[in-house]
C-alpha cells in the first residue's frame, strides 16, 4: 500500500520550500535579465522555534517608474499565512528611500497596508518595515554594519520574533542570514537569492 502522507520534515521542507523558491528565483533571474531595470530576491525564511521549524518563502521585486519614484512587489506565503502587497517607493537621495502599499493577507478582513524606511551610509543601514490589516499589526527593524563586503553584523528586532544580534555572509548574488532574539530565545535562519 502506498501511504502519500509524508512525515519527512526534510522531505516537506524540500517540496514546501527549497524546490518553489528555486523554481522562482530561476523564473524572475530570466525576468529581470530580459528587462535590465528589475531587481530583488527570493528568500527562504525559516523561524526556529524549540525544535520546531517555521518555514516560509519572501519574495520582493521593484523597479523605477520615474525619476525618483519606484515600485515594489512584496509577498510571503508560509502554511499558515499569506500576505502581497503593491506598494509605491520614493527615493530622494542615494542613501533614503521611503515605501508604501496596499495588499491583501489570509485573514477574515484581508485589507493589508505596509510602509517602510531604508536608510544607508558607507558601511551603515537601517530598515524600518510596519504592516498593519486584518490579522494585526506587524513590524521589523534592522539596523547593519558591513564589516566587509561579503559580511554583515547587526541588530534585528521583530514583532513575535524579539530582539538579538543579526549576521549576514553574502556569495556572489546568494546570502546566508540569521538573526537570534535573546528574549525569547527564537532564532530566524534564511537563504536568499538575490537578482
């Protein structure tokens, strides 16, 4: 008899996650080879928690419109929750941009809002992520020091996450991050793919 209920987590993780996001990545890095002005990244997000694993896939894509101003596409799918969002971007200077959008989520009202703040100098940036709707309010902080050009150390603070350290190792357009929240002793694992 053949049992098509599979209790592998390496297995799920891998059909769940590591093969869409491979799939994705491949798809938009023809995307934005074809059009030369889009950029952005596919990430597996995996949020550990004791000995259970969360895993969810982000993707983000923008691009200019006109002068200053942009656009962004964001969206994050997990088991249990899914979230998109449009959102418009205006970039005054090399070293801000500000973002914000609308959406829908997997909530009973499936309005979904969000803005952000990046903010970037040298070897220094800060990101300041808030989204609100159906299912709540929502935030992330970033802030980072490049210590090389391949290496980043920081400070991340994420609304049921906590707060803790945040390192970044860069190879060639793929990154390797993590962040550990001293609070409440989560930890988030991603691998992402920029394009």
């Amino acid at each position: 008899m053949n049992d098509t209920t599979d209790t592998d987590p390496m297995r799920q993780f891998f059909l769940m996650v590591l093969l869409p996001l491979l799939v994705v990545s491949f798809c938009l890095s023809l995307v934005s080879n074809a059009h030369g002005q889009t950029h952005g990244f596919v990430e597996s997000y995996n949020k550990v928690d004791g000995g259970k694993v969360t895993p969810q896939v982000n993707v983000l894509v923008y691009g200019p419109l006109k002068g200053k101003l942009g656009w962004s596409v964001w969206s994050l799918t997990s088991e249990s929750y899914s979230e998109a969002t449009v959102s418009l971007t205006y970039a005054p200077a090399k070293w801000i941009e500000a973002s914000g959008g609308l959406g829908l989520e997997t909530a009973d009202n499936p309005i979904r809002y969000a803005g952000s703040l990046w903010m970037g100098k040298n070897k220094w940036s800060f990101l300041a992520i808030q989204e609100g709707g159906g299912s709540g309010y929502w935030y992330r902080y970033l802030g980072k020091y490049e210590v090389t050009k391949t290496f980043a150390v920081g400070i991340n603070s994420t609304r049921f996450l906590g707060v803790g350290p945040y390192a970044e190792k860069k190879f060639g357009k793929v990154a390797i991050w993590a962040t550990y929240a001293v609070d409440t002793k989560k930890s988030v694992i991603g691998l992402r793919f920029n394009f």
